[in-house]
C-alpha cells in the first residue's frame, strides 16, 4: 500500500526534468515538483514503525504529551475553578490591538461582551462532561463566534480568533455551552476550544467509542474525498472529507439492496453520524466510490507515503488555522501523518517541542555545516522546525537542502542591497537558503531542530 500518484502526471514531469519552471524561488526546477523526484532510493519505501508501534506511540503520546488527551478516559467533572481556568486560557484578550473586519479597533466593551457570552458566571461548583462527534467539517474558535478580528494590515489573511479546522467524525469531550447556547467549549484530541453546536451531535461515550474502535475502515488519502450525492439524505449528501479521516464501514448484515435508491457496487458503504429529527445521534449509511483516493485501514508508515501525500497539496493556498478550505503548515504535517494513524499536537511550536520522537537539536548558534551534518542524516519526510513553522524535509541535490511546506514567503536581494519580501502563501518546494526573515537569515539558519516520530529508544 502506498500514495503514490497516477503515472500520467509523473510522466509530465519526467519530460521537463531540466526545464526551469516560472518561479521566483530560487534553486526550484519542475521536475522538482513531482514526488517522485524525492523517492528514488529504496530506502523511502521501508517501514518505519509497525501499526502495533504506532499504537504505542499513541498511547505514549496521551501518557505524555500535554496537548493530546485520551478522551475515553477523560475526567469525568471539572470543578467551577479548574474550568474557569481553562476557559481563561482561550479565551482571552490580545495584547496587541486588534480590528474588526471594516477596519474598526476591538474595543474592551466587545471583548467583555464575548466574555460573557463564555458563560463562566454559571458553572456550577461540580462540571460534568458529555461526549459529542462532529457530522460535518467545521471550526474552533478563541471565542464563542464567527466574528473575525485581524492585525492591521492582514484584514482577509489571518483571522486571530481561527484556532483550528475539525474534520467529520471527531470524537469531544463537551465542557460546557456557551450563554448563547450556540456553542460548545469542547475537546478533541488535541485541541481545546470553541466549537459551533450546529456541527456536533452529543453522543453517548460507549456507543461513540465502540463505532470509533471498529476494525473495518477506510483512510482518506485524497486532498479531499466526498460522499457520493444523496437527493434524499442532505446530512450524507457529498459530505468533504480531507486527508487522514477515518471513517468506519458498515457491516455486511447492515448493508440493504440499496442505499437511498443507489445500489452499492463500486462503492465503499460506510457509517456516518447523523442527527435525525429530535437532535439525537443516528449512524446513517453513505456511499464512497471506491476510485476516491482511500485506503483500507492505514498505510504503512514510510518516508515514500508521507512525500506523496503531501505532494498531493502542492499548490494550495495557504489556510491560517484551517480558513479558506485549506491549512497551515502544521495542519499539513498532522493530515499526512494522520494516514498512517499518528496522533501527534496541532500546532508547529508543539510538534517541535513537545511531540514524541527522536529529536535533533539545532542550538541557536551552531554552525552552518553542524545543521548540514544532521540534515545529511534525516530521512526524507522527516520534520524540521524554526520559529512558529514546520516543514517536511525532502533531500539535497547540488549541496543545497529541499524541504517540501506550506509557507508565507521570503526575501530577496535587490540590486540596491535591499531585501525584497516576495509572497507564496501555498505548499511549495524550496530550498533551506531562501532567506527567511529581514534580517537576512536563511531557513537553515532559522532551524531550531529536525524530528522523527518514532518511539524513543
């Protein structure tokens, strides 16, 4: 089981293997941009960690790693202290000025009024959780609304209240509701935030748990995967799945002669939570083609898989906290990593940091060669980390150091000695010795260190 992509596109690439495509981007070739380029050793095909291990790595992870949580095992209660803190922690108020979308500054009274909708002055002394799933793709927010506030100057760009996309089928623990009723201060397994209750079905924890263990399931591995149309189910009707979603699969006894007036042949049947008419959680039948790019159960975890899944979202636009149906660079490196079962933090500061792995430090003031020595011994698909970014390290060739990311731009030279900043904002192939920051330092320069997610020895 691999990623791999179809041979017609390889084959374009092949035939422009040294034509220079129209790029700012300095040391980038077309051919540069197949996956293919990057897989030529045997070595990227060899499995890393088994899914036994893999299974292990998780269970560490929940053990260890503050930002993933094991939800079935979740405390059962928060007293009004414990979660008053926890909703403090998100919801709170930026230091630095922020503006409404028609250029207006946050005032303290907005702010207050988001506050307040944050419904802290009900908790009770005692908490109790409940358990909820998502039914379709939705968000997480700083506060309980859509309003979005930006810095000046990136009024469309970066939304600062945008914590992070939610994909179908995700499993919370619900905290709270907010004054409103419209939304709930929840946890996924590796998020906590406000999410819209118009996207979650409350669930009860059994019945959700034993439809997320199931042993029969496909993998998304697509950039993106639907359900087929259903013109009398909207809830099941092209439903988005990206990469890296588990979805369960009905059993054979549950299968029907047809699924709302569609015969299943050619297709995956699979369960989907639904709500039906009083607002409560019903496992619906769906239909995936089965030439949707899917996977049965995981695929192996390979330098290989992780290059060609995430060259499928080569050129898509950059997503700050997953806005314009699209990602960050984190969320890139967590939707590749997900195919292969992994549980790993949402956030790039996270991933370096706090993830479990084998980690290569780079120390502020180490050499150029001292970095060079250590990428030399990186397995492509591995991750490097600088200051707020993560990228998935490719190879060198002609001594320079390719890194596949999802990135907002860098700097040139002029010819008056000035740099100049030039945007990409999309999932691009560059070198590390593209010029990161003004001051004039290079990505290379920039690391802080590069990890594999393996269990450590």
């Amino acid at each position: 089981m691999s990623a791999k992509p179809n041979t017609s596109s390889q084959n374009i690439f092949k035939n422009n293997e040294d034509k220079l495509l129209y790029s700012n981007i300095p040391g980038l070739k077309e051919a540069m941009l197949c996956p293919n380029y990057w897989t030529q050793s045997k070595e990227v095909s060899k499995v890393i960690m088994s899914k036994q291990e893999i299974e292990a790595y998780n269970k560490i992870s929940e053990e260890t790693v503050v930002p993933i949580v094991d939800l079935e095992n979740h405390k059962k209660f928060f007293t009004k202290q414990e979660l008053s803190v926890k909703i403090n922690h998100i919801s709170s108020y930026s230091n630095s000025e922020r503006f409404h979308e028609d250029g207006k500054l946050v005032s303290e009274e907005y702010y207050n009024k988001l506050k307040e909708n944050c419904n802290i002055e009900n908790l009770l002394e005692l908490n109790n959780i409940s358990y909820g799933v998502t039914t379709s793709k939705t968000v997480m927010r700083t506060f309980p609304t859509f309003d979005k506030v930006f810095k000046t100057g990136d009024n469309y760009e970066f939304d600062r209240f945008q914590e992070t996309a939610v994909y179908p089928i995700e499993p919370l623990v619900i905290l709270l509701s907010s004054k409103d009723s419209k939304w709930y201060f929840a946890q996924m397994y590796n998020y906590l935030a406000w999410i819209p209750k118009q996207d979650v079905v409350i669930a009860k924890k059994e019945e959700l748990f034993n439809y997320l263990k199931t042993e029969d399931f496909i993998v998304t591995t697509g950039k993106r995967v639907f359900t087929n149309f259903n013109p009398l189910n909207k809830q099941l009707s092209e439903v988005r799945f990206d990469m890296g979603i588990k979805i369960p699969l009905a059993n054979v006894k549950e299968i029907e002669e047809d699924i709302y007036g569609q015969n299943s042949v050619g297709n995956y049947v699979v369960k989907l939570p639904t709500k039906n008419n009083n607002g409560n959680l019903e496992f619906k039948l769906a239909l995936i083609a089965k030439n949707e790019e899917i996977n049965l159960g995981y695929l192996p975890y390979t330098s290989e898989n992780i290059i060609y899944n995430t060259f499928k979202f080569l050129g898509e636009r950059y997503g700050w906290g997953g806005t314009f149906n699209s990602r960050d660079c984190a969320s890139l490196v967590l939707d590749v990593y997900r195919t292969m079962g992994f549980k790993i933090p949402r956030n790039a500061e996270e991933q370096g940091e706090l993830a479990v792995g084998t980690f290569y430090e780079m120390k502020e003031d180490m050499k150029i060669n001292g970095r060079k020595e250590i990428l030399n011994n990186l397995k492509p698909g591995s991750t490097v980390y600088s200051s707020g970014h993560v990228m998935i390290y490719l190879g060198t060739e002609n001594g320079l150091y390719y890194v596949i990311h999802d990135f907002s731009g860098f700097y040139k030279p002029e010819q008056d000695g000035n740099l100049k900043y030039y945007k990409v904002r999309e999932v691009m192939v560059s070198p590390l010795s593209i010029i990161s920051l003004e001051d004039g330092k290079t990505y290379i320069e920039e690391l802080y260190g590069a990890k594999d997610f393996v269990i450590k020895n």
